[in-house]
C-alpha cells in the first residue's frame, strides 16, 4: 500500500481525495447535514444559493439543496458500491467454473454470457428496472444482470491462462482438489485484475445508477439522490442550481474512481511499472 501512494500519479491521488472524501460524506452526512433534506418550505421555493442561509440554493419546494446533495451520497454510492461487490463476486464465481472445467460446459456458460452482453447495457437495464417496477432494488439488480458477464470473461480468460503455470501443474501432482486450486491457487492470482476492473465500474455504476433514477427507475420521492435531483432540475431549467450541484456530485465521485482505476492499472501492469 505505501508503494502504492508513493508512486508520481497525481490523477490517482486526486482520484483517492475525491473518493475518500464522498465515502465519509455518505458515512457521516445524517451527522453533518445543516438542515433536514426533507423538510419542505414554500416561502422559501427556488433560492438561490448563498441566500438565506442555503449554501447551494433551494429547490421547487423549498429543500436545501446542500442537505440533499450530502444524504443523496449515501444512495447513490452505494448503490454502485453493491452493484459491483455482487456482479464481482457472481461473475469470478461463474468466469471461474467455466475457464476451468472447460469443455463443453464452457462453451454454453460463455455463451449464455454472451448472450446478455450482446444487449446494449443501459437499455436492457431500463428495461428490466421497468419491467420489475421503480425501485432501488430493483435498479441494482438490474444494473448486476447487465454487468456480471464482463467479469465472468475477464475471470475465464484469467483462469484459462494461470490452470496453465507450473505452480498449478505442481498442485495437481501433489493430490490438492480441484476447488482448492481454484480458490486458493487461481483466483488470488487473478485478484488484481479483477479489483483493477471494478474500481474502473464504480463510476460507471454511479452514473448508470443515476440515469435510473433521472428516468424514475430508481430512487423514488422524497428520498434525495443525485440523478432524481438532476431531474428536478430538468422541470426548472431557470434554476440552474437545482440539478448543477448533483450532477458536479455524480462527475467528481465517477471521475475520481476512475482516476483510481487508472491508477492501480498502471501500478499492476509489469509493463509500465518497468519503463
């Protein structure tokens, strides 16, 4: 880890401020939030920010946009925080099964991956958050069914390059059980990939979370998160505060995850950590 921060990326490290900060926003907001986000104040519709005491203005019903910027973290990292903790864990599982036993049974996991990979992402989440019906549940499962195949094929190409390595072949002769080799031998050896791949998704989670809700597929009123407030703020374009300070919310925290991912990509890659 010292090695990590040590080395001359300043994208990386302004990628671990942006998300270090947001995550102990999400944690701490109930604690540090100046007003309650719900709280409704018709005397005070559509201020803009600095007035009266709202840092970053109010909204069609007189919210305090600062609170509801603070709470909508929580739902929103969140939200893409669990989306690829399960589709890591469902894809490395089924990339993992498939690359190893090969075969066959190889053939028809992949291609069955295959097939839900053939749909365009975001459509076929519209469609499956539709067809379940507007919730944040059902707009992270949507979002896992669309993304568990990329890990399940980044954890088979993986599989079917290390079940080749000696040390491999050495567990083998020595008696150890299939599962074992997987887990113990295989899959930490494919770790970095896999961790390099999902950082790279939290920011994509987070915006794809976001367009749910921005389409009314995800978090429903009153509760705050960043793409229904984007929303809102679409009905008031006059107001531009309304849906601007969210929307610098969803960049800066998918931005910052990405400047990460890039980051440990390079730190990982023998390649460049040679030049």
């Amino acid at each position: 880890m010292k090695r990590l921060l040590k080395q001359k990326n300043f994208l990386f490290k302004l990628g671990l401020v942006l998300c270090g900060l947001w995550v102990i926003i999400a944690v701490f907001a109930p604690l540090i939030v100046p007003r309650n986000p719900l709280a409704q104040d018709m005397m005070e519709r559509f201020l803009s920010p600095g007035s009266a005491g709202h840092l970053l203005g109010t909204d069609e019903l007189g919210r305090d946009v600062f609170s509801r910027v603070l709470m909508g973290s929580r739902v929103s990292i969140t939200a893409g925080l669990v989306t690829v903790c399960i589709t890591i864990v469902i894809g490395t599982i089924y990339g993992g099964i498939a690359g190893y036993v090969g075969g066959i049974i190889d053939d028809i996991m992949m291609r069955f991956a295959e097939l839900i990979a053939a749909f365009p992402p975001l459509i076929l989440a519209m469609v499956i958050a539709a067809a379940l019906g507007p919730s944040i549940f059902n707009s992270v499962l949507a979002m896992t069914i669309i993304w568990w195949p990329n890990y399940a094929r980044l954890m088979r190409s993986l599989v079917i390059t290390l079940k080749e390595n000696e040390y491999i072949v050495a567990s083998k002769v020595l008696g150890a059980s299939h599962l074992r080799i997987l887990v113990k031998e295989i899959v930490p050896n494919a770790l970095g990939s896999l961790l390099v791949m999902a950082t790279l998704d939290i920011g994509n989670a987070i915006v794809t979370f976001s367009g749910l809700s921005f389409l009314g597929l995800g978090t429903q009123p009153p509760t705050p998160e960043w793409g229904s407030m984007v929303s809102d703020g679409v009905n008031n374009m006059n107001y531009w505060w309304i849906s601007t300070f969210p929307g610098i919310a969803i960049f800066s925290m998918s931005i910052g995850a990405n400047f990460v991912g890039d980051g440990l990509r390079d730190y990982l890659d023998p390649k460049i950590k040679n030049k």
